[in-house]
C-alpha cells in the first residue's frame, strides 16, 4: 500500500523533540469536503482554550474522490499544528493504523469528522493514557451516565452487535464502535501488526486482542448525538462485522494469534508471584466446568453401575469425563486454543485422572467394606465427596499443565 505525507510547516516542527506532541489526533476522512474545515476549526479551538498537553491534528485521507485532500493541504497550510496522510485505499482502520503505527506522539487518538462526540470527553479520555495507568481509552455511549441523541433503530443495532461480542468472544469492553478511542503508542505498535481489518471492524479487533493480552482499557462515557448525514452502510458494515467475528474467534479458538507471546512482549507478567495472571477468571470456568462434568461423571456411572458393577463403572464414568474434563478446561479455562501440545495434555490429565482415580475407588472400597449393603445413593455421597478433594488437586494439577497460558 503506498501513502503520501504531505510535507507542511507541521510536519517539518515534529522532527525537533521539544516540538514533538502528547497526542496525535487523526481525523479519518473519506469524501468529506463539506464538514472537514469546519472540523478543524472547532477541533483547534477547543485544543487552544486550556487543553494542557501539546497536540497535532492529522487528517487521514483515505482515497476521497471529491475536493477533500486539497481542503485538507489548504488547513495544513494554514496551521502548524496540522499535517495531512493520503492512502490511495479506502479505510479506516487501515488510515488509523499508518498514521498510528509511524507517530511520534506519546498517545495516538481518532475522532469521527462529524464530532459527534462531546470533545469535553477528550481530556478523560487520555490522561490515563499519558500517566501510564492504561493503554487503551474508548468512549462509550452505553454507560449510564452517557447521554446520547440517536433514532432507536442505530441504538437497536450498536446494543446487539455488543451483545454479540460479549456472547461469541467474552468481550468485556462496553461499546467497540464508538469513533473516540486513544492508546499509548508504544502500545499501538505491538498490537496494530496483529490486527487484519482495515475497515469498520478495526475497532473490534484491536480491543479484542488487547483485552486479551491483558491490556487495561479505559471506558470513558460520552455525550454523543447523531450525525444524520452518516454516510455508513448499515447492511453492509453489519455483514462485514459478523464476518470479522467469526474469522477472530476462530483465530483465538485455533491459536493462530499470539496472545501469549503479546502479553509476554508487553509486560502483562502477573503482579504477585503465586497469584497468577486471570486467577479469579479461571477458578470460576474451572467450577462451572467441573459441575458438568460432575452432573455428566453421576449420569454415566448410574448407568453403568447396573450392568458393570461399582469400580468398572466408575473407572469409565472417570476416564470419559476426565478427557472431556481436560480438553474443556484446556480451551475455556486457559485459553489454551489449536493442536499443538494437545496429545501430551490430555496424557497429562490423564495421570491427573489417576489420583482422582484412586481417591473415588478407595473410597468405594471403604464403603463397601464397612458398608457392604450401602445403597446407591449412598455411594453418590461418597463419590461426591471424595470428587470435591480430587477436583482440587485437579485444578492445581491443569494449572501446572497449562502453566504457559498464564
């Protein structure tokens, strides 16, 4: 892809350090010569009334056909604190991430041109970014403490595209398309190579995988009204959308994106040696998948139990819940997703199977002999408790497994 900087009195000012900006705000733009100059003017106002950190505007100009670069060469000229990036393909996210990837600013930012949203957001926005206490920052007009004008069938679509994120791919950020984020640029340039999309789902996608890695991200909300001269495609941006989570989900149930190694990269270690990184996440999905595999171990051994007897029964009542155990736990618990290492961890559970094992046949053979006439519910009991311990030792065992996802 070939882009065009056009070389103003703004670009030339950022090659000396002490002129060099906090933030960088890109203005992504695509056939906008109506509201572009209009957009500056009141961007360059607010930045000028008592915004305290040094600031650059940068439209990105992605492939207009109309008159909106040169009005954009026309305000770079004017201003210093205004430079110009040309892609000769359209897209946002692929403008965010050449302008984003090569700033030289401490935080990076975009705004939609409309300025849709209140730009009294914008100091929340990134002074957790510049103090180091996050990486990410996103408005969100889902709060509710955001105020927002828009008709209900945009409110409709933005609540079910987020509900959908939560559902398919965990996400526990609010609003992924609102058009206000910012990041640490150090930040941008570890996660912006892992991130496909170059068009609407851009958003998603990068704090998909921030989230992830472990980043912190800062929700800010918004004021936010409409603009009704949206030139977006519903149909086609949903369609799009849908299309993107499945190809990222599939992406992090097969392990082909790095998550690991980023966090690693980044420095997302865990804070207290012996509390590990997603501690808490991990107990829970291990309890909710450890009660099916109960519920599933007292099915299959009710069954078996007739036709087997007591230790056959529980011998296979374990052993295939134990390999269904392991694998759930592999993929949901740890995060740990695609074919690599999975023989040697189910091995592995398996021997983790053994102890559980041998705690379930010797507690039924402890009832059997001081209890030989012990009904079968009696034995449940048993089974239940002597599972509690081995479901301990088995959480600590998968930990060990799959230490390497932590």
């Amino acid at each position: 892809m070939r882009e065009t900087v056009i070389a103003t009195r703004a670009r030339e000012n950022v090659r000396d350090p002490r002129l060099t900006p906090v933030l960088d705000i890109v203005i992504p733009v695509y056939n906008e010569e109506r509201g572009l100059a209009d957009c500056i003017d009141r961007l360059r106002a607010f930045l000028r009334n008592g915004f305290p950190f040094s600031t650059r505007i940068t439209v990105a100009d992605n492939a207009s056909t109309d008159a909106t670069l040169q009005i954009a060469r026309g305000l770079a000229e004017r201003f210093d604190d205004v430079r110009v990036v040309h892609l000769d393909r359209k897209g946002r996210g692929r403008a965010l991430k050449a302008v984003w990837e090569s700033s030289d600013a401490e935080v990076v930012a975009y705004m939609d041109v409309d300025l849709s949203t209140d730009l009294n957001g914008l100091l929340p926005l990134v002074a957790p970014l510049v103090s180091g206490h996050s990486d990410l920052a996103i408005g969100t007009r889902l709060s509710s403490d955001s105020r927002v004008v828009r008709g209900p069938k945009r409110e409709f679509i933005s609540r079910s595209y987020n509900l959908i994120l939560k559902t398919s791919l965990r996400a526990g950020f609010s609003d992924a398309q609102c058009g206000f984020k910012a990041m640490r640029t150090d930040v941008a340039r570890r996660l912006l190579p892992l991130v496909e999309d170059g068009e609407w789902f851009f958003d998603t996608e990068l704090l998909v995988i921030a989230e992830r890695a472990g980043l912190r991200i800062h929700e800010v909300p918004v004021d936010w009204i409409d603009d009704p001269d949206s030139r977006v495609d519903i149909l086609d941006t949903a369609r799009k959308d849908l299309l993107g989570v499945w190809r990222l989900g599939r992406a992090l149930a097969t392990g082909t994106l790095p998550i690991n190694e980023l966090r690693t990269a980044i420095g997302r270690e865990p804070l207290v040696a012996g509390v590990p990184h997603g501690m808490v996440g991990q107990t829970v999905r291990f309890a909710i998948i450890g009660v099916c595999s109960t519920l599933a171990y007292l099915v299959l051994y009710v069954i078996l139990q007739s036709m087997l007897g007591a230790q056959l029964a529980n011998f296979l009542a374990l052993l295939i819940t134990a390999i269904a155990n392991t694998a759930a736990n592999r993929a949901f618990t740890f995060g740990v997703r695609g074919s690599a290492g999975a023989i040697s961890h189910q091995v592995q559970g398996l021997i983790i199977f053994g102890i559980g094992l041998l705690l379930t046949s010797g507690s039924l053979w402890a009832l059997h002999h001081w209890a030989p006439a012990a009904p079968i519910t009696v034995e449940l009991v048993v089974l239940v408790a002597a599972n509690l311990i081995s479901t301990l030792i088995r959480f600590l065992g998968l930990r060990w497994v799959f230490r390497s996802a932590d």
